[in-house]
C-alpha cells in the first residue's frame, strides 16, 4: 500500500510540472540597478526545470 501511495504522490507532483506549477528553488541572485532589476536563477525541485525570473524586490 505504501509503495502505491509513492507512486501516486510521484505521478500527481509530475503533473502539476507538467502544467507549469513547478516547486521551485532558488539557485543564484544576481542584483542590479535601474529597470532590470533583479533576476533569480531558479531550479524545479521535482522535475530539474531551470530557468530565470524576475526578482522579488
């Protein structure tokens, strides 16, 4: 029963990835100054999607 369970909660976490619900990390900040701002470099913990975003102020 345990086993099956895993297997579950491992298809459904495959599935929000999948949709663009990644669970995400942050890996590198990098901070700069006037419009850019700052970017994250961040990571899926799930999946292994990396990618940049705009920082969070």
């Amino acid at each position: 029963m345990k086993r099956a369970r895993e297997g579950l909660a491992r298809a459904l976490s495959r599935a929000l990835c999948a949709l663009g619900l990644h669970e995400l990390e942050v890996i590198e900040v990098r901070i700069g100054f006037g419009p850019s701002g700052t970017v994250e470099k961040v990571r899926c913990r799930r999946c292994g999607y990396r990618g940049a975003r705009r920082g969070r102020a």
